[in-house]
C-alpha cells in the first residue's frame, strides 16, 4: 500500500494559510452573516408593513394633500424596504431575492416590531402611529449611518433625511388634532393610548441586538430612547396632550409573533404574487 | 489611445444630457445632478429619493439612450453613497426648473415662479411629487410647486 510522502516545513507554513471557510478564500463568518440578516430582516419588515399600511389609505384620505403626503410616505418605506431586503437576501445566501422576503413569507416569519402593524384606524390614529414610529427611526437611522455594514450605512444615510420629514409632518398632525376641536382631541388621545404599548418594543434589546451592537451594526438603543422620550414629551405638551400611562408592554414581533393583523395585511399585498407565482409585468 | 477613451466618455455625456428625468422631463438627469461618474466601461447614476418611483425608469431610459448610440457596452450601475442632495441639481437645472415655473429649492422662503413675489406660503408638504411641495403666492395668487430642498 503506497504511504503519502512526508509533509515538509514549507507545507506545513502553507497549510496555516488555508482557512476552514476553503482554500484562500475570506473566512466565512458564519455568525455575522446571521446576525446581518436577522437585522436587515427587521429593518426591512419594519418599513415595508407601515409603508403598505400607509398605501391602504391612498384615495381614502380626508383630503387631497393628505392623500398625497401619505402616498410619498409610504413609497419612502417601501423604497428603504427594498434596500434593506436586498441586504438581507445576500447575506442569508440561498438565493432569495428581496421579493421572495416581501411576498413569500408567512406571518410568522416576518420580524417587523408589532407598532407598524397596528390598524390605520382613523387619521389620528395613524398619524399616533407614525409620529411614534418615525421619531425612532429617524434616531436609529442617525445611529445606523455608522453602522460597521457600509451598504447599511449607506441606506441609512439616505433615507434619514426622508425619515426627518416623516416626523416633522406627524409630529405637526398630533400637535394639530391634540390641540384641535374636542372631537380631534378625544381621537388623537385614543390614538396614542392604542399605540402606547407598542413603544418598550422598538428598544428591546434581545440577544440579536446585543451581538449587532457588538459588532458594531447598530447604535446603543438605550442612548435613542433618551431622545426619543423627550421628542415625545416635547410634542404632546405642544399638542396639549398628556402621556398615556404606561401600560403593560407587549413584545413579540422580533420573534414572528404578531397581533392578527398582520396577516391580513399580507393576504392583501401578498394577493397577486401568490396567486400567480413568478408573474412579471 | 487616450485621446479616443476621451472622446467617448464626453459622446457618453453628451447622450446622457440628452435623457430627461421623466417626473419632471424640462430636466435632464445631468441637470439634476444624478448621474456621478462616466467611464469608459460604466456609468454610475445615484437614485434621488429612496423610493422614488422613477429610479427604474431613469435605468431603462439611460440603456435605451445609450443603446441607440452604439454604446451597448457600458454597464449601468447605481450607488446611494454619498446621498443625493438638491445641492447635486446645477445651476442650469434650477433656471430650467424656474422656467418651467417649479420654484428651485431653496432653505429660505422661495419666490413665486410667476410674478417673483416673495410673498408665498405652503399648502401642503407633499406636491404632485415626492419631491415637491405645493405652494401658494399672495400676491399673484397662483399656486406653485416648489422643488423641496433635501
């Protein structure tokens, strides 16, 4: 039986060069690839459910300009989702495209937080709800410029300033209604009791955000929340409006468990690809 | 050699001036500052909103335009990083988007396109456009868009 020749010094030296992940190549970090998707998954879950809920009031809205700037709002999330599940889909790696992630996922695979599910409900009630969503993404994004991912980053950088408008528009809406008539008074307070809850969420720190910051791909969200918390305070005080009490919060969405809501929402803007799978225009 | 490399990246420029933005067609996309680097293999275009839905028209726009010109061979590609500003839109654009009475934009309160009265105010956030807001002029009493400062 032939022996394998002796392995030589100059072999042993090139040997350490090959890395586990094969040959020469980059080592393959599988843990970050993980984490990068998981992150990518709600950044993009995030704004494609609140921009396909925004849509649902296009040609409902009280009037023409509100129509308008809800429509622009929610082509802004979509336009952020499609970055952010395009980054996703590369970094999972089995060949998914960002709308295989949009429309080919059920409800308990989607990752967004349980804030930008919530029902339109009436204009205030919306507009509780963007002002409460956008003034945390508007800080999260300020913080994901520096993210240690450059493509993340660079989406960040782009949309932080469509992200400021968001919540420059809601916050003048709540301001608006909460010091308006008693009718828009009483509905912006139903409003932001109805979303109250879904705010501890936004700055969960569960075991996928605390290796991301590690890594470096997301800001410290404790730091967010101080101005976040005083962005709230500041504009309900304007809006004459008081605080909800805090409430019990409810978590969940980062894991795929979701209010009943959400899957009706995917019935409708899943409708057509499922219907007729890998129709194009 | 280098003299003819030259040549074609300014014939590229020059059919790339010629594409138009399709939301506001008085612009081309060099107007509107959008297109950031031609070579002699590539051209890199930037989106200006991030959701802004003619970003995949300006694409088939530029590969139909640059096609028609004998130049299949140069890849199109898309950056976000450094993001697009209404910094980006030259100071031909904002004479043809005044023309075209669209107020450039402006950090101040801009002059109404009509009359150049600057006695004008906001009526919504948000125009026909994601990119414009609309706006009324008190003097003239026409109402405007305004190219959104961004």
């Amino acid at each position: 039986m032939p022996s394998l020749p002796p392995i030589r010094p100059e072999d042993e030296a090139v040997a350490e060069k090959i890395r586990p992940g094969g040959a020469f190549d980059a080592p393959v970090d599988e843990a970050h690839g993980r984490i990068l998707f998981e992150l990518a998954l709600r950044l993009g879950d995030d704004s494609l459910i609140l921009g396909q809920r925004l849509a649902e009031w296009c040609g409902h809205a009280p009037g023409v300009e509100v129509d308008l700037s809800l429509a622009n709002m929610a082509l802004d999330l979509i336009g952020q989702a499609t970055h952010f599940l395009t980054i996703a889909a590369e970094a999972e790696g089995k060949g998914r495209s960002a709308d295989d992630l949009a429309f080919r996922r059920d409800v308990l695979d989607f990752k967004n937080c349980l804030l930008v599910e919530q029902p339109n409900g009436d204009f205030a009630q919306t507009m509780a709800r963007q002002f409460l969503f956008s003034a945390w993404q508007k800080r999260l994004f300020d913080g994901l410029t520096a993210c240690a991912d450059d493509r993340i980053a660079a989406v960040a950088a782009k949309a932080v300033k469509e992200v400021a408008y968001h919540e420059e528009l809601a916050a003048e809406w709540v301001i608006r209604l909460g010091d308006g008539t008693e009718e828009s008074r009483a509905r912006m307070i139903d409003g932001l009791d109805w979303m109250w809850r879904f705010i501890p969420e936004l700055f969960e720190t569960d075991e996928v955000m605390t290796d991301a910051a590690a890594r470096g791909l997301v800001p410290d969200l404790a730091s967010i929340r101080i101005g976040y918390d005083a962005r709230v305070r500041a504009v309900l005080a304007e809006a004459g409006l008081e605080a909800p009490a805090d409430q019990r919060p409810i978590l969940g969405g980062r894991r795929g468990h979701h209010s009943e809501h959400l899957g009706h929402l995917l019935a409708v803007m899943q409708y057509l690809p499922r219907t007729y799978p890998d129709a194009v225009w | 050699m280098a003299a003819v490399r030259a040549l074609d990246t300014d014939a590229i420029w020059d059919v790339l001036r010629a594409v138009p933005d399709p939301e506001i067609p008085v612009l081309s996309i060099t107007d509107l500052g959008i297109v950031r680097e031609v070579h002699e293999d590539r051209v890199i275009l930037t989106p200006t909103y991030t959701g802004c839905p003619a970003t995949l028209v300006i694409e088939s726009m530029v590969r139909e335009a640059l096609d028609a010109a004998g130049f299949e061979h140069i890849a199109i590609e898309t950056t976000l990083s450094p993001p697009w500003t209404t910094d980006w839109i030259t100071p031909e654009g904002r004479a043809k988007l005044h023309a075209y009475g669209i107020a450039a934009p402006t950090r101040g309160v801009p002059a109404c396109p009509q009359c150049g009265s600057e006695q004008t105010e906001e009526i919504s956030r948000f125009g026909s456009a994601p990119c414009k807001s609309l706006w009324r002029c008190r003097s003239c009493a026409e109402p405007f868009d305004l190219f959104k400062c961004h």
